[in-house]
C-alpha cells in the first residue's frame, strides 16, 4: 500500500469514528441515566478520530484529506438514520449531498 | 425564528459554526508546525509536546459543551449538517484577514453548501420531541 493510499484509508476511517462517536453523544441526550457514560464513549472515539486524522495528514496534502473529512456528512446522516432511527427526509438527504460536493470544492481549490 | 427556530438552538449552532472555525484555523496551523516525519508515533508525541495542541484541547472542550446542548433539542442528522458552515467561515476569513484569493469554484462551492444548509434546515428538526428538561 503506497502512503498515500494509508493517508486516505486514515481520512476515511476516521470519517466513520466520527461518525460512530457523534452518536455517541446524541445518545447522551436520549438516555439522560446514562448520559456520562456515553460522553465518555463519544469523547474517547473522537480522541482516536483526532489522532488518526493528524496522523494522516503526514501522508496527505491537506488538500487532499481536508475534502474527504466532508464524507462525515453523508455518514453521521447515514448512522443516524440506521442506529438512532431519525426520520431523515429527501429534502434532508438532498442538502446533505449538496454540503459534501460544496465543500470539497470550497477546500479541494483552497 | 419560533417553533420551527428555537432561538436557544440557532444560537447554538452559530456558536458550534464560530468554534469549528476557530478550531480548523488553529489545528491547521498547529499541523503544519509539527516536525516532518513518516512514523504515526513519533507524530502523536510530537501533537502532545505542541503549545498549541493546548488551545485546539481547549477549542474542543468548549465544542464539545456547546454540541452537547445543542443535541438536546434537534436530530444529529439536522444539526450536523449546519457545522458546514465553518467551511465557509473559514474560506471567507482566509480571504479577509489572510488576503487569500478566492477561487471561482469556492465561491460555487460556498453557494452549494448554503443551498444545501437551507434544504436541511426545511425539515423537520427532531423526530421525537425535544427533551426540554432543565430548562
């Protein structure tokens, strides 16, 4: 696997660990008895997504790895969607789309 | 504003907005300062001994506060996808203070992720009704 192969791979991941961990915390407004609990879940996994990313920025251009952070988007809707069961509508769907294709031109031309 | 905008939660996702800003400009910057090296280990030590690792610890503490709340009274699927906006922010900033020149395609990148904030921003905010306790 060439180093920029790795650095994607990281980018991408770490989208995922994003996303799991932003349930994590939307969990702790669901479940108020067990709202610590999951902030430190939530908390933890965003530590390693920080890691991962600053890790992978040794292996991309920025350039590179900062459009592809916007697939966090599509997957925080997704796993809301899959594991929270939020009522994502079209409309909803359509904007989210939209935002990953406005801002990897915004940061792909940055 | 009203039901649909609840004042407490625009402010809270305009306050999510200036801190992600603030956090991209400071951890970009923290980033390009650190030492070049191949090793993922030598590059989180690297992170731990910066000072200004210091104030992007900082920037998420009061992120993460700020998010917290404003997961209390919205869907994550609705709120996240207005944290977009600090891509405009930060865009728009670089080219006020920075006196960076903005590309034609930003500028269609900024339309479309507007667009697409206000699509989102048309539908229904929570699918269970907001916890409103401790208000």
């Amino acid at each position: 696997m060439t180093a920029t192969a790795f650095g994607v791979l990281l980018v991408v991941v770490s989208t995922v660990i994003e996303g799991f961990g932003q349930i994590f915390l939307k969990k702790s407004a669901l479940e108020f008895a067990r709202r610590r609990f999951w902030i430190l879940c939530g908390v933890s996994v965003l530590i390693v997504e920080v890691l991962l990313y600053s890790g992978a920025l040794r292996f991309l251009a920025v350039s590179t790895a900062f459009p592809l952070t916007s697939l966090s988007f599509v997957m925080v809707t997704l796993l809301s969607k899959w594991l929270l069961g939020e009522h994502v509508t079209p409309l909803r769907w359509f904007g989210v789309g939209l935002i990953l294709v406005g801002t990897s031109l915004i940061v792909a031309e940055a | 504003m009203g039901e649909r905008f609840p004042l407490r939660l625009v402010i809270g996702l305009a306050v999510a907005i200036a801190l992600d800003t603030a956090l991209q400009l400071v951890w970009k910057t923290g980033v390009a300062a650190l030492p070049e090296t191949s090793s993922l280990w030598e590059t989180i030590v690297a992170v731990a001994r910066a000072p200004i690792f210091v104030l992007v610890a900082a920037l998420m503490a009061a992120q993460l506060v700020n998010w917290l709340k404003v997961l209390d009274h919205a869907d994550l699927s609705y709120a996240k996808p207005f944290t977009s906006l600090g891509y405009v922010t930060v865009c728009i900033l670089s080219v006020l203070w920075l006196g960076e020149r903005v590309a034609p395609l930003q500028i269609v990148g900024i339309i479309i992720v507007v667009t697409g904030v206000w699509c989102v921003s048309m539908t229904p905010r929570a699918t269970l009704p907001p916890r409103e306790a401790g208000e």
